[in-house]
C-alpha cells in the first residue's frame, strides 16, 4: 500500500546510523490506530541467498562506541534499507487497532511504501513532550506526539498490571575521543521518548507472534523461561532482610516479583535488589518452542522491529510477509520447524 501521504516519522538515539523504524497514530473513535513500518529487509535479502548465509552467519549487528560491524552491508543497512527523511522505502506495517483501556481490537499486516516526514531524537521528543506546541518549529507534530505519549503510557501501564516486571539497573554509556580512548563512562538517560518507542515495538513485536500462532506457523520466539526454584529461595533470604517477603517461591509468577520491586522503589536497597534479581532470572533466547516471556508477562512474543540488525527479525519478516498469501501444507510446516530450531540455537 502507499502510504507515503501519511505523517510518518523516525525516533533514535543521537548517533544512531541505520533507521529500521517508524511509527505513525491516528485517533479514532474508540481509541488509537498505531503503525509500526519496519524496513522491508527482505524484499531485498532473499532466503537462501548469499546475503541471507552471511547474515545467518553474523548473527546480529555489534555496536561499539564509535564504530560498528553490520550483520549486512553498509548499502543496504545504512542507505536503501534505512528509512531516512524525505525519500520513499519499502516497509512491512503492522497497523494495530487499541481502544482506550490500550486493549488491541484489530490488527493487520501488509507491505508498504513510506516516506519519513522528520528523523527525531529521543531527546527531542522529551522535550517538546514539554514544551508548549506554539513555540517550536515541530509543531505539526506535536499533537501526534502527545497522542503517542498518552498512548504509550496506557500500555506501559496495562503492560505492568499484566506482568511485565520493570528493572531499575542503570545502563552505562561510554563516551570515546576521536583517537578511540574513553573519556568517560556515564549514566545512560532513559526518558519519556524511549518508554514511547519501547512500548510501540513491544506491541508490533507481540502482534505478530499472536498472528503467527494463530496461523500455527513454526517461528522463532523470544522466550523467557520462569526462574530455577533455589535461585528465587536464595533471593526471598537475601530481600527478607529488606522485610520483603514472596509469597511463594514454587509456582513463582512475574506479578510477584513486580510487587518486591514496586516496594523497594525509592528506598536505599533499591539498586542492589533490582541488581540481584536481574541475576536470578534466566537469560532471554530464541526458541521454535513457545513457554512465553516470563519478564515481560506475555504468552507470545517475537522479533519483528530490527531485521537490519537481528537475523531472527529478518526470519519473522520473510516467515510474516509468506503467511500473508501463502497456505503453508503439513510438510512445509514440518521442515519449517526443523528449519526454526536450527536458526534459533545459531541466533541464540
């Protein structure tokens, strides 16, 4: 579909180089139509072909302060593939229908053509977020922007009632001269822009694996499995101290260790409680089995919002754009799990 008449807009971090997402909100009369439009890598990495080996091979993308090693080449992940300002690109869109209690009521999937109005910051956004619209040059996009925050507060909330468990464990950011020594290392900001873009992609992200599962297509998913029963013991001894108490550490669920994190917020332990249960959960992988997303509280749930950067988004794109048109039979659903199962142990 061509949406390059729609106000559609970018938002990264100030040295970011390659673009793999923009998002768009109407209001409606239930409540908001929210679109992610990722860069269609695919259309331009083919299953199979030299690239897609490559790509397979790396992995992901690695980032270091001032330089990075892409997953693939720079003319793809750093001009045709990303979406910079005022030129057309190719894009997968989730289009997701919310009401007003940020319940999704609809949504689809289609391949599309865009054209990014502005390239915004996070840092930008913060701040016109507070500013008054009449005073800035931005101001045909300031109402949008107030939508998307209140919508993303909505489902920043929903998402915590629901049991995602939010960790307060500063990020380091390092900063480098331009001979590459460290000058120095300091607390990375997380602002309202962030939690904005974090929760749109979380959306998409879980849109699709529900689409995907409903179609009972093999996929690789983004799992989180619940935490071993004695490293949530040895935790319950540690915050006991704190007078913190789980009410069970059996049958543990992610609600109950929001509710510790909850209490100890603001509080002098906070960092060292949030510290030691970051270390007591299991780490995140990719998997063609499906156990949830224990941290995030969601029974479903992908990769879909970086393929220039994550070999397993690309697969859910090549996998999402197939099932669009494509009935898969028995036997291509039986090689494609053995297929997923590889890549998913390559990628993890």
């Amino acid at each position: 579909r061509d949406l390059t008449g729609w106000t559609i807009f970018t938002i990264d971090g100030e040295t970011a180089k390659d673009f793999d997402d923009a998002i768009s909100l109407d209001v409606t009369d239930v409540g908001f139509r929210l679109g992610v439009h990722i860069a269609d890598v695919s259309h331009y990495v083919k299953k199979n072909s030299y690239l897609d080996k490559e790509a397979l091979e790396r992995g992901t993308s690695i980032y270091f302060p001032s330089d990075v090693i892409p997953m693939l080449p720079f003319e793809l992940s750093n001009d045709i593939c990303s979406l910079k300002p005022n030129v057309k690109r190719l894009t997968l869109t989730a289009l997701i229908d919310f009401n007003q209690k940020g319940e999704v009521i609809h949504s689809e999937f289609f391949t599309s053509a865009i054209k990014s109005r502005i390239r915004f910051t996070y840092n930008e956004v913060a701040s016109l977020l507070k500013k008054d619209a009449t005073e800035n040059k931005h101001t045909k996009f300031v109402d949008i922007l107030h939508n998307m925050h209140q919508l993303s507060k909505i489902l920043r909330k929903q998402r915590f009632k629901c049991g995602s468990v939010d960790f307060h464990v500063p990020e380091p950011e390092i900063h480098m001269n331009s001979k590459g020594t460290v000058e120095k290392i300091t607390k990375a900001q997380h602002n309202e822009a962030h939690e904005l873009i974090e929760e749109f992609m979380l959306s998409a992200n879980q849109e699709v694996a529900r689409h995907l599962f409903e179609r009972k297509l093999p996929f690789i998913h983004r799992i989180h499995e619940s935490p071993e029963e004695k490293k949530i013991a040895a935790f319950q001894e540690f915050v006991a101290g704190f007078g913190l108490r789980l009410y069970s550490t059996d049958k543990i669920r992610s609600t109950d260790l929001q509710n510790i994190l909850k209490k100890v917020h603001g509080r002098p332990e906070e960092r060292v409680v949030n510290t030691l249960l970051l270390r007591t959960m299991k780490k995140a992988q990719y998997s063609q089995k499906d156990p949830g997303h224990f941290c995030l509280g969601f029974k479903h749930y992908t990769h879909f919002t970086s393929p220039i950067r994550r070999y397993p988004d690309l697969i859910t794109h090549w996998l999402l754009k197939a099932s669009l048109d494509h009935k898969f039979s028995a036997r291509e659903k039986n090689l494609l799990a053995k297929e997923m199962t590889k890549i998913a142990e390559l990628s993890t």
